[in-house]
C-alpha cells in the first residue's frame, strides 16, 4: 500500500492526478529518495482515476539480489522424471506393479490398482563442475549446470492444470487474485519509459494456455498491473502499427491534432485525467517506436541468434521469445513472463518430450548464456518451471498402449529450474523419494517459491499486501517461507 | 469462574472493535524483538477468537473479558489469574482441563492449541497485564454496534430548500446540500445543458444522444425538458442493456464454461436476454431475486421465472479430464453462496468456506448452512422456445417420435436390459471408487463430456442415472440413450456389434436433426435427492465436519422468512429469497441502492461497494444511503424510480469540471459538491464509436456475437476459434460480444473489462496507452472513422467548417467551438496535402448500402483521418 506520508505528499502537493501521472512515466528523471523508489509501470498512467485507489510502487523492502525476472513458463507439467530427477529404483522396476509397501505408506493414494512402475527411457549424465544431472533431452540446460539451481523437491497442492498455473502464477486456485508478474510491478514499478513494465510472451504451436488470460491477470490490483501480451505474430503489442495507408508523418500530425483538441478541452473543465490522457498517447507514441526497435533482432550477431536457436526452424519460436525477453530486460522492463505449451504427455511420453525439449531446451539454455556473457544474469533472475511435474507410474486414467506410454499429472513431488540474480549457481535443493513420488527433503510448496522469487527482487512477501474486501491479500496466501537454502 | 454450565453458542470469529486495529500497530512496532509476549497481537487474538462469545455480553459465569477492569474482577468464582503464577492460575487449570472431567474451557469445538495455551502462560508470567486503553468486544457486540446491520430506519429529510447558491431539486439534494453548508462548501452549478444531456443519456442507456436528441432537447421547454428526456430514456428499450450491464458483471455472465477446455454455452444468452427484459420492464428488485435465486419453486414458474435461475448457471464447469466431479461442483456452489454474499449482502462470505469470519459475524457454520440452501439444486437445461418455434416443434416432433420409437422398437426390451446393466455398473463404481479403474472412468467421462459445447448442465447425465427408470421423464431417457448408444459398448462390445448399436446412434443423430428443437436455456432444479452437507474442514470438501441443516446468516433481524423454524421442513432458496428481501434486512436494500449510486458518480456512498462488514469502510453520507434505501424498500423495489430520483437531483446534475478548492479537501468527492467525468466503460466506449460512425446495429437480444478482432487473441486461450461474424452483427453493441472466459475480447480487455470467473462489484477505469493503440490503430475504430467519413461525405454541407460541425455534434452531441473548428481545418488542409503527395494517382472507390455515390479514395482518406481525430477525443470516451 502507499505509505501514508506519501500519499499525504501526492494529495497536499497541489497538483492534480494528471501531474502524479507525469511524474511516474518521468519516473528514471526523478530525484533520488523516496521519488525514485517510485518508478513508474511504463504503462501505469493517471494512476487510476480519482474515484480509485491512488497506489505508487513502495519500492523493494530490502536491496535486491536481481532486479528483472524472465519466467520460463512450462505450461502443462513436464516430467522431472525424465529431465531432472533420475531414479534407478524406478528404473529397475520397469513394468512392475508398485511395491505395496511403497503404496501402503501413500498418505493420499492416487496410484491405482494395476498402476505400473514407469522407468525414465532418458539416459542421464553429470554436467559441468558441480555435476548436477540432467537427461539427454535436456543436455542444452546440463551445459549451464554451474550457473543452474535446481530445486528437486517442490510440490504443490493442485493436480489439474488450470488450478495448478493460477496456484503456481496467482498464489491461490481461487479466481480474481492478481499474478506474479503484477505483484513484482506493483511492488517496484519498471524502468522502462517507452515499455509496459509486465510482458506476457506467448509461444506454442497453435495451443493456447491452459489457464488463459487469467495467469496474467492484475486480478485486485489496478488494472494497470495486468501483463501486456507481446505476440510473436503480427503486432508485437496489439494495434501497435498505424492503419493501413497512414504513414507515419500522418499519424504524427493525428496525434497533434488530437493533442490541440485535447488541451482545448482540458482548458474548459481541467480535469486532469485529461492530462494524463494526453500523456498515454505520446506514450503510445513512442511504444510504436520503441517496440519495432525491441523486435528487431537486425543488431544482434549471427552468433547471438545461433545461441538463442534463431537459425533453426524448431527452435525459432521459442528462441525469439527468449532473445525478446532479453532485450526486454535490458531496456528496464521488470517482469518477463514466457509460456510455453504443452508438456502434458499423456501418452507417448518420450516422443513428445522429445519434440517439447527440441524447441526450448537450446534456446532457454542460450538465454543464460547469453545473460551472462553481458553481465545481466547477476540481475537478472531466470525461472525454469511447470505447475506441477508427471507420475512416476504410466498414465492409468486414460489407459496406455504399449510403447506409447505416459504419465499422468503429479504434484507431489517436482523439479524446478533457478538462475541468475541471488539464486546459488551449481546447486541441488532437496530431493523426492527414490519413486520420484513425494518431495522428501527440504519440501518447497509452491508459496515457498514465491515468497523466495519476490525475497530475490527485495520484496519481503509478508510486506507486499493490497488491501482487498477487508483484508491485506498477499501473492503467498497464508503461506509462504523463504527458502534460504536456495540463495546466495 | 462458576460451575461449568454447557453452552451451545458456536464460536464466531476474532472481533477487536475498530479503534483496536490503530493502536495494534503502535503496540506492535514498540514491541519488536522484545522476546516478550504482547497483550494485543498475541494474547487479545486469542481471547477474542476463543473467549468472548461467552466472556463478553453474556458474560457466562459471571466474567466478562473485555476491558483491564473486567478482567481483574474476575467472575464469580473469583480471580481467575494470579500475576506470575500461571499453573494456579484459574484460566490455565481451565484451558488445560480435558474436556472429559466437564470443565475444559472453551467447552465447544478444539482446545486451545499449545501455542496459544503457552502465549496466555508467558503473559501471566510476566504480570498478566491489560493496557488501560485497550477495551476487546466480542464479535457479536461489534456486530450489534456496526452501522450496516442495524434494520434501516428511514431518517428525516432535512427541511431545506433551494437558497443562495444551493439547488436542493429533491430529498437527495436535501441531504447532500446539508452537509455541504455545514462545510460552507459550494454546490457545482448545474452543467451545460449539452454536456447533462449526453451524461443522463449514457448513464441510462448507455448509447450517447443522436444529433437528432440533441436538436429535439434544444426545441423544448428549458424548464420542463430535462425531465422529458429522463422519461423518454427510461422507457427506452437501450435502458435494459445498459443496466443489465453491471448485473452480469457481478454473477460473471460469460458464454463460455471456464478452466481448461472453456467450451461454449451457446445459450447462455437466454438469461442476458431475460435481465435486459426484466429491466426495461421495471420488475422490482423483490421479484427479481425471487425469480433468479427460486424461480423454479415460486407456486406457479413461468418461462420468465425458469429463465431467471439461469443467473445460477454463471458458475464455471470443469470439464478437463481428469477433474473431480465434486470437486468442482462443490466450487459452483460456493461461487453460488459468495454471489449471494456479495450481490445482496455486501459481505465476504468466502472467508468463512475455511474459517470462522475474522472480521464479520459469520460462522464457518452458518457458510455451510447458507451454502447447503444452495447445494439443493441440479443445472439443468430446458426447452423455452423462443417465439415461433413452439408450433412447429409440436408438428415435426410427432413424426420424429413415431420413427424413433419404431426404430428400436425391434430391440427394445434388450437396449433396456443392456443400458441398465451400463448404469449399474458406473454406479457400483460411485459407490466404490478405485476398485475399477475403466468403469470410474466411464462415470467421470460422463459427468465431464455430457452436454458439453451445448452449456446443458454438466452433472444432468449423472443425475439422470441415480434417478429411478420410472421418475424420469421421457426426454431424459432419450437423452440417456442417446448417449449410451454413443458411448456405453464398455459394458459389452459383442452385443453392441451384434446390436448394430453404432448404426442406431448415428441413425437416430441424423433423425434428430431433422427437428427443429425449441432453443434450450439454461436453468436450476430443486435437486431430487436432498443433499446432506457438513463442514469441509480448511474448506476442504473431503474432509467434512458437523452436519449441518439449511440454514440463514443471523444478522440483526430476527426471524428469517416465514414458516421455517419448524424443525422438519428445509429452508429453500425461495425462504433465502423472502429472507434478503425482508423489510428488516438491514443490508440489501443499502448495498443494492449503494451499486445503482456507484453507476451515477463513480463511486459508491459506501466505497467500495464490496464489504459492508466491520472493516469495510463508513458511508460518506450514512443518512443519504439510510433514506434511500429506505424509499427503494418501501416503494415497491421498483430500480427505475430509484434511477429517476437519482438523475433528477441537483446533486446529479451538477456540472463536473474540475475545482481547485475541492480538490485538497476532498480528492474522492465524498462530499458531492461536483459530478465526476467517468471514463466509459469497454462496451460504451465501442456503443460510442460505433453509434457516431452510423454502423452500430440496434437489435435488442439473441445470441452473442463475435466482431471482429485479431486472430492472435482467441488463440490465448486453449484452442479457442473465434469465427468473425458477418454482417450487422459486427456492429452491435459490446454487451453482445461473445464473452470468452480464457481468452476474452482485447478491445474489453483494454477497456478495463473485468475478468468472468469471479463476482466484480466495480470496474477498474484505467488510462493507458493500449487504450490509445486501440482507439488509434484498431482497424475496427478506423473503420467507424470510415464510416462516418462516408456518411458525411454523402451529405449536403456548404463548407468543409461545417461538415466538421457535424461531425463533432455527432460524436460528442454539442456544437464545436470555433477554437476547435480551427483546430481540425488546420489539420484537415494538412491532411489534404499529405494524401495527395502519397496517393498520386486518382482512384475511386465505390460506397456500399443503398447510395452508390462515388467518392474520391483521397477525399475519403482525409476526412477518415478527421473522424478519427475526433473518435480518439478524451472527452468522446468520457462521461463528463
């Protein structure tokens, strides 16, 4: 919430919301102090109108170990079984039903009756100094080893997917409350002028994601914390070119005009949501400049575009969203959120996670190479993660065909992936059981993962609540511990 | 403490009085790291959650706890703590004592956890002090003392009249001027007739006024025209649809199921139509309830009352494999018992699905009881012709049922043995889940697929299995059948290849089709079978508590709807209806009244409008809100009076410029000495656009559209398909567009549109560039630029200055200002400039409609870029 002398500071100064508005977009020229705390959402103008809640970012609660996140969002659930967690023991037991004693001491039996124990067919290895493991569809991110995280022991409280991405991006299954990406704006506002603060990147093959717009949604905060959409076809931003046939001397001379008529207005009833209104269209303005200027990969060398896979057709889609995420990073935008669907691998397990790990395995592992060699990884926090992993046994709901086998959704045990800006480099967290079933040590709900991306950024997530039917809401619930172990 | 005496009050939740929250923080920051235990945020949680609903007004054993006085009185046994000595301390020996010897404390529900037990031991420890100024009250006082839930008492007007520099127009103004001059603030004057014109019209109808309106109004009698134009909107077929608005975003009317799959309710429709009729024919708020919450259990249900419980059907249907059944109809009724919580109550209900209400006296119990009211009723879909059909339904269906019914009755006697055979095996499976995989399966298939992409009530299928062959009725054993033939040969492939039953399914599909159904709606059905409800624990449905019975909040009024404290009869969604509507409810005529309010000034009298429990925030102006509810209660309900007495006041009608002097003193204009310009909202923004451009399309009703959008934006979603409409639905009003829970239409989105999987009570109103993209760039706004380019182009002006008037009276309903005038010819000779330079060659283009006058493709260019300028205006997407 805004603090009191600050919002006793925005009312008494005489100024109407217009100037508030003015002063956030100008945000990098203010002063130092507590107006620089505030920088501004790129896209946070008039902060709401004067019938709302004013609300400035606070500013993080202690210094920040990164400033930026990228989200590498892996909608769906992909197999930490086959990517992340090797387990012989599985593996020995192939095709055999599951040891009673195993099942019998099962709190919350999902497994059914004839369920089979499912062996990984991936061939694992040691990777890079600290020799963490990873499966050979995964060998890209392997090579990172030494700069990767991986937590092995998350779990979480949902096992269908739309639940499962609102708990692991909203905090909660229940609808209406706002995601991550809002809480971090909300929170420390964007750096950037010319750019929303909050990116939404979408890249699949056709298959939206499963829990839609709502994963972005600002849900009680202002809707000037929603996540604005960046398409990889057409506009980057909807609407972003001018129309047909309007060139852009022309739509210049539109905006002129639109301004004249505007401040004509605004001399008659000075209201200042009109003034703020004035400033969203030269903000809009200089978002159809500076967007082209983000998406045009033509300054980036033949090798950075070879890291990110830009030079291979499977590839592509997914390596540009990285590549966009991060040029966005570097020209202050706080909070890139990637999504990538779908790794729910029903059936025939191996050959979809194959096809998944072949368009993003290269590319996410370019990504912090990338980040690194230019010194933003230290800033900058990457997250690798799904909504929940996959069942150590083949998928029983649907039924199986021999050699076509999957797994089911499992959100008792899974892997996550961490990088970059105050996360340990080189590092295993915790450990599932030798099923890959449940999370056994250093257990990490998905809160516990929130409250440590939002400790990474100086947001202390106890402090970080909005004010809501009577009550202070948080993006951790009721929950929530900082994973000390995981940081630096 | 006295003898142990049994009480069976439930323990409702922690209630501090309001001044205890300020002090709380102090308390807090002075006590940091001191290792030591503090009276207020540790021990005062404690005694409040566990102790006062005895301890406090009733005061059992004679000790009360609420104050240092009380507390070192002690009860009637005397002192109940000795300083420092915590284990002879008498509320230790009690909190400690198990519950077997008769003498634990509290006597009902858990003990004392060991935390809370060690937390009242270290403050006795250390002195067992209570800070003089700290006074606890139990929920139920705080309650008893709280504004909102004292019945509403209709308070006098004060006497005033219209006097130096005060307009007092009605009793609203009374109330307001009051105020203003005990505060020596100025009233605004009444604003420009033009500008109070075109607000009063989109406040009630949500179109802005025609130039025709705007001619009309200015002909008329200065004094009396004003009200003509009120009378005139609110009999306006437009005024439905612009009130029906709000309601559907409060139950989060979509079109779509929500959650992964998010498939289609082709005819969720009915219910928006049914709101949209309600309102323009004024039928009062009483029976508007009745008809959404019971109209299925009035004495006589009609078409009209069957389509109102459609309100019910709002709720989200999971039907993603491998989602529990209960799971998620137990989220339907919870999203049902929060609706009413919220939409009549103005009250957070859901906190209390896991918990005692913190705040509010609400019981985790009496959620249950409210929800098991609601948990008695079934989605089902019905046949509501929509007129015409009916007849020629009647006509084709006797031959379809005669060829049906021919059709197997050749095989009849076995289908029968074979579908029972089907059911009975699904239903041993309900009754012992895990034991057979394939046949679990086979149940929970049924309750995901069926009526699926149709928007028919998900578990009908289901439910149509547990009722007995003999009590269903002859549509559903068709039904059943049909999906039986289609998806039953589990339970024996050979007689379903013997059978031929793969031939009959397609062959009775095809035979269907041959009919043309009565266009189904959706609706809610007392359910069959009582539902026994308990508990969830943590809110959890699999671990159920105490079972409890249907039941009622206990607000201040007293006994609830008529006839149902008999022990043997269940309170229904009918007793729920009589209960909110009750003259003695103290919270649904002032939340009701507050919403119509927040419409007319952007903000409610009590702000927000959502929570009008103890920490929800004070009216501005209680009386105002007290009379006002007071007079929709005892007039009959009727919404429209309640509009047309809020646009006639002074208060309304006040001119919204901005004023310096108010500005400091009150920057939310809680005091009402001005109207506020509003930014419209997403459908009024596109009606606005579309209405100056000439292409908005007027049809009331029917089913939703999809106008056009990029194709990216459907995709957001899992696999959606938006298949553009053609013709005149592109053009019709925003709250015709098809409403996509997961990936909903951007233009709405932009505008600030409010997510559809939960209750919004008010809009966000943002600013941002995206909105100036949209309005900029979106081809479908360039379009209206066109449009109106056309049309002007096509009429007979003697000057471009004065084509420009027209242009600007059409769009924003007043007459240009020769500042302005210069300001658009400038850019219009600019224009002509810049056009011609980039289209060198002459080209034609040929208008569509009725007149084919050719117009210069340069010319066309230049006045698009006009009307564009003038569709992009602040003051176009404002309500000033």
């Amino acid at each position: 919430m805004l603090n009191p002398d600050r919002r006793q500071l925005l009312q008494s100064s005489g100024y109407g919301l217009g100037w508030i508005a003015l002063r956030q977009m100008l945000a990098e020229a203010s002063p130092a102090g507590k107006e620089s705390a505030a920088q501004s959402s790129g896209l946070r103008v008039a902060q709401q109108s004067a019938e709302s809640q004013l609300t400035v970012p606070s500013g993080p609660h202690f210094t920040p170990r990164a400033k930026n996140v990228i989200f590498l969002f892996m909608s769906g659930g992909p197999s930490h079984l086959d990517l992340f967690d090797p387990k012989p023991t599985l593996n020995r037991l192939h095709g055999e039903t599951v040891p009673r004693t195993f099942t019998e001491s099962l709190a919350d039996p999902v497994i059914r009756g004839d369920a089979r124990c499912f062996g990984s067919p991936r061939v694992f290895r040691r990777y890079g100094q600290c020799g963490m493991e990873f499966s050979d569809y995964a060998s890209h991110l392997g090579s990172c080893a030494d700069d990767i995280c991986m937590i092995r022991s998350m779990y979480t409280t949902s096992s269908n997917h739309d639940p499962g991405q609102l708990l692991m991006q909203c905090g909660t299954v229940l609808f209406g409350h706002p995601c991550m990406g809002s809480w971090v704006t909300y929170g420390l506002g964007s750096e950037s002028r010319n750019l929303p603060g909050f990116v939404v990147l979408l890249s699949n093959s056709g298959e939206g994601v499963d829990g839609g717009t709502a994963l972005w949604s600002n849900g009680f905060l202002p809707s000037n914390y929603r996540g604005v959409t960046f398409r990889n076809s057409g506009d980057p931003i909807l609407h972003l070119s001018s129309p047909q046939g309007v060139t852009e001397q022309m739509q210049r001379r539109r905006l002129d005009a639109i301004r004249s008529m505007n401040e004509l207005r605004y001399h008659q009833t000075q209201d200042p949501e009109l003034t703020a209104r004035i400033e969203s269209y030269e903000l809009a303005w200089r978002m159809q400049s500076a967007a082209p200027e983000l998406v045009d990969f033509s300054d980036e060398t033949s090798s950075t575009r070879a890291l990110y896979g830009l030079d291979q057709e499977v590839t592509r889609p997914f390596g540009s969203n990285c590549l966009l995420a991060r040029r966005m990073v570097e020209r202050g935008v706080r909070f890139v959120q990637l999504y990538h669907s779908t790794w729910d691998d029903h059936s025939d397990l191996n050959q979809h996670l194959k096809k998944n790990t072949d368009m993003t395995d290269l590319p996410a592992a370019g990504l912090i190479r990338d980040l690194k060699q230019r010194g933003l990884l230290d800033e900058t926090l990457v997250i690798w993660a799904g909504e929940f992993g996959r069942t150590p046994m083949h998928e029983i709901r649907r039924g199986t065909t021999p050699g076509k086998e999957g797994r089911d959704h499992h959100p008792f045990g899974f892997t996550v992936l961490m990088a970059g800006g105050g996360v340990r480099s080189g590092a295993v967290i915790g450990r599932t059981d030798e099923f890959g079933y449940h999370s056994v040590e250093q257990r990490m709900h998905v809160h516990d993962l929130q409250a440590t991306i939002l400790h990474c950024l100086g947001l202390d997530h106890l402090q970080l609540t909005y004010r809501h039917q009577g009550r202070d809401f948080r993006l951790t619930d009721v929950a929530g511990e900082v994973m000390s172990s995981v940081l630096t | 403490m006295g003898g142990c005496r049994v009480f069976n009050l439930m323990l409702v939740g922690l209630g501090f009085a309001r001044s205890l929250f300020g002090c709380q923080q102090t308390l807090v920051a002075a006590q940091v790291n001191t290792g030591q235990v503090d009276f207020v945020k540790d021990v005062a949680p404690i005694l409040a959650s566990r102790c006062l609903n005895c301890h406090a007004d009733t005061a059992e054993g004679g000790f009360r706890l609420v104050d240092e006085s009380a507390w070192q009185h002690g009860g009637d046994s005397g002192a109940v703590f000795l300083p420092g000595n915590p284990d002879a301390s008498r509320v230790i020996q009690r909190i400690t004592a198990s519950k077997e010897s008769g003498h634990r404390m509290p006597p009902e529900g858990t003990p004392l956890s060991e935390t809370q037990i060690d937390i009242l031991r270290s403050w006795i420890t250390q002195g067992a002090t209570w800070p003089t100024q700290v006074t606890l009250k139990s929920p139920k006082m705080a309650a008893a003392d709280h504004w909102a839930f004292r019945v509403i008492q209709r308070p006098d007007v004060p006497e005033l009249t219209s006097q130096a520099g005060y307009r007092v127009l009605n009793p609203i103004d009374a109330f307001v001027v009051d105020s203003l001059r005990r505060r020596e603030i100025q009233q605004s004057p009444e604003a420009d007739p033009l500008v109070l014109l075109r607000r009063v019209t989109l406040d009630l109808t949500g179109l802005p006024p025609s130039p025709d309106d705007v001619k009309d109004y200015l002909a008329d009698v200065p004094e009396v025209r004003y009200e003509h134009v009120v009378d005139r909107l609110l009999a306006s077929p437009h005024y439905g649809e612009r009130w029906a608005r709000p309601w559907l975003d409060l139950c989060h009317f979509a079109d779509t199921d929500g959650y992964l799959t998010d498939q289609k309710r082709p005819v969720a429709w009915r219910y928006r139509d049914w709101l949209i009729h309600a309102f323009n024919h004024d039928m009062p708020f009483d029976q508007m309830t009745e008809f959404q919450l019971a109209g299925d259990l009035i004495d006589s249900p009609t078409e009209d009352s069957l389509l109102a419980t459609g309100f019910l059907r709002n709720t989200l249907s999971n039907r993603e494999g491998g989602a529990d059944l209960e799971e998620y109809r137990v989220e339907q009724i919870v999203d049902r018992t929060q609706m009413v919580g919220t939409i009549w109550l103005g009250l957070t209900l859901g906190c209390a699905r896991c918990h005692d209400h913190k705040y509010d006296p609400v019981s985790q119990k009496q959620f249950y009881e409210l929800f098991a009211v609601l948990d008695q009723a079934d989605e089902v879909n019905l046949p509501i012709p929509l007129s015409g059909e009916q007849s020629l339904f009647e006509q084709q269906y006797v031959e379809y049922r005669r060829k049906r019914d021919e059709r197997i009755a050749p095989i009849l006697d076995e289908l029968k043995t074979l579908q029972a055979r089907w059911e009975a095996k699904m239903l041993e499976a309900v009754a012992n889940p895990g034991v057979s995989p394939i046949w679990d399966r086979q149940w929970e298939v049924l309750g995901l697929i069926w009526g699926g992409e149709l928007g028919e009530g998900q578990l009908e299928g289901c439910v149509i299995v547990r009722t007995p062959v003999e009590q269903r009725t002859a549509d559903e054993k068709d039904r059943l059948l049909d999906y039986f033939l289609a998806r039953g040969s589990l339970i024996d492939e050979a007689a379903f290849s013997r059978l031929n039953l793969a031939t009959l399914s397609s062959e009775l599909e095809t035979m269907k089709k041959s009919v043309t159904w009565p266009t189904r709606a959706p609706t809610m059905r007392q359910a069959r079978q009582p539902r026994t409800v308990s508990i969830h624990t943590r809110g959890d449905f699999r671990v159920p508590g105490d079972l409890v019975r249907p039941g009622l909040l206990e607000l201040n009024h007293s006994s609830p709807a008529n006839g149902i404290d008999d022990a043997e009869s269940q309170i229904t969604r009918r007793n729920l209806s009589a209960w909110l509507m009750d003259k003695d409810n103290p919270l649904t005529a002032r939340v009701a009244v507050n919403r119509a309010w927040q419409e007319f000034f952007g903000r409610g009298l009590v702000d927000p409008p959502d929570d009008f429990g103890l920490r929800g925030s004070a009216p501005d102006h209680p009386a105002l809100l007290d009379w006002l509810a007071a007079e929709y209660r005892d007039n009959g309900w009727h919404t429209k009076s309640l509009h047309r007495l809020i646009v006639m006041s002074a208060t309304y009608r006040q001119s919204s410029a901005f004023r310096a002097d108010l500005h400091q003193i009150d920057p939310r204009n809680a005091l009402l000495a001005r109207q506020m310009p509003l930014r419209l909202n997403a459908d009024q923004v596109r009606d606005t656009v579309l209405s100056a451009s000439g292409l908005l399309c007027r049809t009331i009703g029917g089913p939703s559209v999809f106008p056009p959008q990029p194709e990216v934006v459907a995709k957001e979603g899992f696999s959606n398909v938006w298949k553009t409409s053609e013709g005149e639905d592109r053009y019709r009003r925003g709250l015709y567009t098809w409403i996509q829970r997961l990936s909903p239409f951007a233009q709405n989105v932009t505008f600030d549109a409010p997510p559809t999987n939960s209750i919004c009570t008010r809009r966000d109103r943002s600013n941002s560039p995206l909105q100036a993209l949209t309005l900029l760039n979106d081809p479908v706004f360039f379009e209206a630029a066109e449009a109106m380019a056309r049309q002007v182009l096509r009429e007979d002006h003697q000057s471009d200055r004065e084509r420009i008037s027209a242009l600007v009276v059409r769009a924003l309903a007043r007459p240009a200002t020769d500042d302005e005038l210069d300001v658009l010819m400038n850019y219009l000779n600019d224009q002509k400039q810049l056009v011609n330079s980039s289209l060198p060659d002459q080209t034609e283009t040929e208008l569509s409609g009725t007149d084919r006058t050719v117009v210069d493709e340069r010319e066309l260019r230049v006045w698009a870029g006009v009307c564009s300028v003038i569709l992009n205006l602040h003051e176009l997407i404002t309500r000033e």
